[in-house]
C-alpha cells in the first residue's frame, strides 16, 4: 500500500515549475530599497519537517545547478539512510 505522502511526491513535474526539478524553485523578494532580488531554494522533507536551502543570484552565477545539486545531495543522503524518495521525487 502507498501512502497519500509517497504517491503525491511521485506525481509529474507541475506545469508552474520553472526550474523543471521537483523541489527546486526561484523566490523573488523586494528589498526595503525597492529593488528586487532572485534566489533559487531547494527544498526536501526530512523526519517530517520540510527543509530548505536558498542560492541568491547576485552571490552565485550558477544559483540555479547550484540549488538542484544540494537537493539532489539531500536525497542522496536520505535514501543512504533509509528514506524512500525515488527517481520521479527529482525528475521532471
């Protein structure tokens, strides 16, 4: 039997997604000087509470692999350890 959890991790890539990697997004925030700046966040669940990493554009060039690299690394970890993510939790 699978859980509600497990199969909705499994389901396709969302068509908003905009990195085209489940659990990797940009987040556009305005500063108080008005201007705006982009971060690539990856994000992953890990005993049940969601964990993120963010990689800010104007410190990073390569922001974006960047972000898809931890949370690929993340999962790694995770399935060493037991967790069950599988391949459809970072493909598109």
């Amino acid at each position: 039997c699978v859980t509600q959890t497990a199969n909705s991790q499994n389901a396709k890539l969302c068509i908003t997604n905009t990195s085209g990697v489940k659990g990797v997004y940009s987040r556009n925030k305005r500063r108080n000087n008005g201007n705006i700046f982009t971060s690539w966040v990856a994000v992953w669940y890990e005993d049940g509470r969601l964990k993120h990493k963010s990689f800010a554009e104007t410190k990073y060039v390569n922001a974006r692999e960047l972000a898809i690299e931890y949370r690929n690394t993340a999962i790694e970890k995770l399935n060493e350890n037991g967790a069950q993510y599988t391949l459809r939790h970072t493909q598109s």
